[in-house]
C-alpha cells in the first residue's frame, strides 16, 4: 500500500457523523474527535500562509472555537473538511492583515514543510536514504506544485478542492499534481540501484 492515500471510504461519512453529533447535540467528545483529527493538518496549513507557529497555533483556535460557537448551524455545511481549510486560510489571512505584513495569499510565499513519515510499518521499510530522497524531492517542488501535493497526497482532499482553496482550476492543479509525481518518481528511481532490497 502506498503511504500516499486518501483516508478510508468511510472517513466523509464519520466526520458528516460527528458534524451531526455536534450540531444537534453539543457533543464534547465529537468535538474532540474532530479537533483531534484536524487541528494538526490545518496548523500546517496555516503555518505556510502565516509563516509562524505560534500564528499557526492561534488560527486553528480561532477556527475550532468558530466551530463551537456556530455548532447549531453545523448541518447546513456540506462538506466540513473542506469548509475547515477554506476558513484556516482566511483566518490566516486575516491573522496576516492585522499585522500589516501581506493582504493576499501568494502561493510562492508559502512554506511548506516536507512530508513527514508516520508510524506505518510500511514506511518503516524505506532506507533513510529513500526518505531523505523523497524528503528533498519534496522540497524542491515549486512552490504551486508543492502546496498542490502536500494538500492532494498528505492531507487527502480532492483535486477540485485543492483547486476551490487555492482559487485554481481544476486542471492547473492536476498538472501540478502530475509535475510533483514526475518530479519525485525520478527522483526516487535515480537512486533505486542503491535502496538495498527488503
């Protein structure tokens, strides 16, 4: 299995759970739960707009205690994980505009951290080496085609959302998908004679 892949099928339908759950009921758990899911995906987001952690730190807040706040009208969105990107990035912006450094989002002003590998086993059987292969590809992406990456293959949203987010269309991002692929694929099979075999 590729460490590269959406979340389980059934992932809309537990966030669409815990959104009802939230919204009718208050539920404090699912609110946990879904903070819990979300919040350190969106603080990477926000840390590539507002190019600080602790600014990071403080949208998601803002974002969540917006969640809390508005819970009753939680059902009306259609697509919450979307809906949570869209407003981490105005948040981050807003956060950038009150302190008078930026007013629109430059997709070449956004850091993106590499990808960091998770505890599956699978990803365990890379070389350092292929790691820090991937690793450096990654970093070397353009800045568009990075950011397209890590939302589309890290965080698992879909194209047309990447492309509602950062007010693309669908196909520059799907050409931008493709370029990163390429450009890591190469880089990953440059160096393929000397990835010991598992």
């Amino acid at each position: 299995m590729s460490r590269f892949c959406y979340l389980p099928m059934n992932e809309a339908a537990h966030i669409a759970d815990l959104q009802h759950r939230i919204a009718t009921t208050g539920d404090q758990d699912a609110y946990k739960e879904l903070f819990l899911r979300f919040q350190p995906l969106l603080k990477k987001f926000a840390y590539t707009i507002c190019h600080s952690r602790e600014g990071a730190e403080e949208v998601v807040s803002d974002v969540f205690m917006r969640i809390w706040v508005k819970r009753k009208t939680l059902d009306h969105i259609q697509n919450l994980k979307l809906y949570l990107y869209i407003a981490t990035r105005n948040f981050s912006l807003n956060y950038l505009r009150a302190r008078q450094r930026h007013s629109t989002l430059q997709l070449e002003e956004l850091k993106v951290d590499t990808i960091a590998l998770g505890d599956d086993p699978h990803e365990h059987l890379l070389s350092v080496e292929m790691q820090q292969r991937i690793a450096m590809a990654v970093n070397d992406l353009p800045p568009q085609c990075k950011i397209v990456f890590k939302l589309v293959k890290e965080d698992g949203l879909r194209q047309r959302e990447v492309a509602e987010l950062l007010h693309l269309t669908p196909k520059t991002v799907e050409n931008q998908l493709a370029i990163a692929v390429k450009r890591i694929g190469k880089a990953v099979l440059s160096g393929n004679d000397r990835v010991p075999k598992q």
